[in-house]
C-alpha cells in the first residue's frame, strides 16, 4: 500500500490546563511562604518596638532616681550613704552606694544612656555606666563627685524573637485562613477559564461551544472574544462549503457533459484516451473536495463501527478485490460518522491500490477502539515516514493517477481524525504494511 498524505506537518494546538495541580501547589507554596514571612517580619518588628518601649521605660525610672539620688546622698556623710541608698531604692530601681569604682558585667546599652541623658540633661556630662544582662535587666553605677558611685539595679524581661515552636498554631491558623481565600478566589478564577480551555478544544470540531460570559472583567472580554472567534470560524467554513458546493456543480457538470460527447466518437484509441483522461479528472476532484470536507465541523453520533467496516470490505468484495474483516459484529460509539467512514473508507483503498489486498480487524481495548488495515505491498520506506502525512505527497516514482491517485489519501484520514483519535503507520515483519486508527474512549 503506497499512502498519501495531509499537509505540512500541521500540529494541533490544544488549550493547556489552566490550573494544574503543580500550579495550585505552588501557590499554596507561595501564599505559605509569604504568610509566614509576613508573620514572623511582623512579630520581630513588635518584639523590637516592645524592647525599646521597655528600655524607654527602664531609662525613665533610673534618671529620676539618680537625679534624686546624686543630690540627697553626695550631702550625707559617708558613714549615712549606704543606708541613705537604700532608703531611696524603689521596687523598680535598687540603689547601693559603694565608696569605690564598682565594675559590672554585661553589654554596655547605649540607647538607654541616651535615653536617661534626654530625659535628664543635668546627667548628660557624668560619668555613667550601663549594661544590660540577659536576663533584661540593667546594671549600672553613677560616679559621685568625690570618686564613690551610687550603683543602680532593676530587674527586666526579655524581648523574645519568635520562633516556629512558639507561634506554630497561630501560623498555621493564620495559613489556612489565607490558603482557603486564596483557593475559592482561583477555584472563582478557574471555572470561567476551564470553560474557555474546553471551547478553545472544540473550535473546529463540531458544532462550537457557547462560553458563558461571566466571571471578573477580565474574563468576560475574553470569553467574549473567543464566542466571536467560534462564530468568525463558523462563518469561515460555511463560506468554504458553499465554495465547494459551487465547485463541485461548475466541475462535474461539465465533465458529465464531455463524457457523453466522447462516448458519441467512434471507438478507438482518441475516445478511450478521452475518457481516461476524464476519469482521472474526476478522481482528483473527488479526492480534493474528500481532503476539503476532512476538516468541516460534524456532530457526533451513535454509530455501529462494526457494520461500517464490514459495509465498506463488502462494497470492496463486490468490485472483486481482496478484502476481508476480522472482527465482533457489533461495536458501538458516538463519532462523526461521515469522518469515521471516511478515514477507514481511504485506508482500505490505499491498500488495495498499493497491496493488492486489505485485511480490516476491529478490536476494543480497555479505554480505546483499534481499526487495524493490512497489506503484502512494498511497505513505506523508514525514511519516508515522516512526509507520508502531506497533502499531493506520491511516493512512487510515476505520475500515473492509476498507480499513484492524488496523493490524499492520508491526507484526508488524519485530517478526518483530528479531535477523535490518531492514525500510525509501521511495515509488518511479515511485509507490507500496518496502519493503525486508535480511538479513545471518554
């Protein structure tokens, strides 16, 4: 069987999922890892406000007992100094005297410093030390004049910056609230935009599907533009087809007419050449209005596929060709029946054309329906496989029509098949060759 084929590798764009699940994972993702950002960006800047609200507040309480402090006990002797500091200590802010330097231990606070010297400038200009421990307290000494020092004490707490044990059930309270916001908005997003995926699917392969107009803004102008485009695309092929009627009535008319004008020659080589000549005319413009009508939209029905494929090996048997189908006697699914017929009807030509002989078997599969046409022919070349699909394309070396025929025959099945299932070629081992019609089953 020497095939023919269906125009420049021609691939069928189909509308993506819009939201698969990887994309909905990984804006789950994203939502997550901006949630958590913003949770724990929100609870250090708190944590930060709170510990200089705490330093503020701890600066306040030590400058106006230093201030009270410096005055009351630099008048006392030094035998009174100690008792007189702890007479002055507050629950806040503890004071000792020490008639030394004392030296303590911890991080020396600058904001606190510089915060006692703006609450007391008469401050500013003494020697004061501060340091804050870990445990949020802060520690320091005033240096008197003659060189003791009143040393200051308040106890504190600590600012914590959190952490995911801490605050883990407010996270994830916080993340499911914003996750199931944030998938009803995408589940309100993506059944508008589904319905287009689907309408964008059927465009060219039966009757167009009407995109409801709803949905944000957005959505509804491109919904919109996709119902214009179906009707532009509708419009579009019934121009086509009206073309083609036009074609077909002003081209087999006037070969009807030529053909009974040379069946009124007297017989001889000149008719006969005419006549032929006259067949191999209308041959190629049935062919070319088959490959035409490959593309037209047609509704799916219910159809027998079993006694299409026996019609079409009897209707081959009848004219005494080698035709035989092997089988169930019933199979039943909904397809475009004038495609189907069509597809199978070229495979078997091509067989007998190029074989000699064509074997259909028909056979379900679990979620597909196999057609299978063989032949003892000469098979297809490895390296002509890809190029057997294009419109015109012959493999053979004559031009003969006889031999060769238009070169459409695969060009109309595959383009018969597109939107219902796909057609394959391979060479048997045995000889000839295989060519498979797999259609799925929804």
């Amino acid at each position: 069987m020497l095939p023919t084929s269906n125009g420049p590798d021609r691939k069928v764009l189909k509308a993506p999922r819009l939201l698969s699940i990887g994309l909905a994972g990984q804006i789950a993702m994203v939502v997550f890892v901006t949630t958590a950002l913003s949770f724990f960006g929100s609870e250090l800047l708190y944590q930060r406000a709170e510990a200089d609200l705490v330093a503020s507040s701890q600066a306040e309480r030590i400058a106006g007992r230093l201030v009270i402090a410096d005055r009351l006990i630099s008048e006392l002797p030094e035998p009174r100094r100690a008792a007189g500091a702890v007479e002055l200590s507050s629950d806040g802010v503890r004071l000792a005297w020490s008639p030394g330097r004392s030296f303590t231990n911890g991080t020396p606070s600058a904001r606190i410093r510089t915060r006692i010297d703006q609450l007391e400038p008469r401050l500013a200009r003494r020697e004061i030390r501060v340091t804050e421990h870990s445990s949020g307290g802060v520690v320091g000494a005033l240096t008197l004049i003659d060189g003791s020092q009143i040393v200051f004490r308040t106890e504190g707490r600590t600012a914590r910056v959190p952490t995911i044990g801490n605050h883990l059930l407010s996270l994830l309270f916080l993340t499911a609230g914003v996750l199931l916001a944030t998938l009803l908005l995408l589940r309100a997003l993506a059944d508008p935009l589904r319905r287009l995926a689907r309408a964008a699917d059927r465009a060219g392969l039966g009757e167009p599907i009407t995109v409801p107009e709803e949905g944000p803004q957005e959505v509804i102008s491109l919904a919109r533009s996709v119902n214009a485009m179906q009707a532009r695309l509708m419009a579009l092929v019934d121009d086509r087809t009206q073309a083609l009627a036009a074609v077909s009535h002003d081209l087999f008319t006037p070969i009807a007419r030529l053909r009974l004008r040379a069946g009124a020659l007297d017989p001889g080589e000149t008719r006969d050449a005419i006549l032929r000549d006259l067949d191999e005319m209308q041959a190629f413009m049935t062919s070319i209005l088959g490959y035409l009508r490959g593309a037209e939209p047609e509704a799916a029905k219910p159809v027998d596929l079993a006694s299409m494929a026996m019609t079409i090996v009897d209707d081959a048997a009848d004219m005494g060709a080698d035709a035989s189908y092997d089988g169930p006697d019933r199979l039943s699914a909904t397809l475009p029946p004038m495609r189907i017929r069509s597809a199978i009807a070229n495979l078997v030509d091509n067989a007998l054309r190029h074989g000699g002989q064509a074997r259909v078997t028909l056979a379900k599969e679990d979620k597909a329906i196999r057609i299978t046409v063989d032949d003892d022919g000469p098979g297809i070349a490895d390296a002509d496989m890809a190029t057997v699909f294009e419109p015109f394309r012959r493999l053979d070396a004559s031009r003969s029509r006889e031999s060769g025929g238009a070169g459409l025959g695969l060009a109309i099945v595959q383009r018969a098949m597109e939107g219902i299932g796909t057609v394959t070629l391979a060479n048997r081992e045995e000889g000839g060759l295989r060519a498979t019609i797999l259609i799925d089953i929804k």
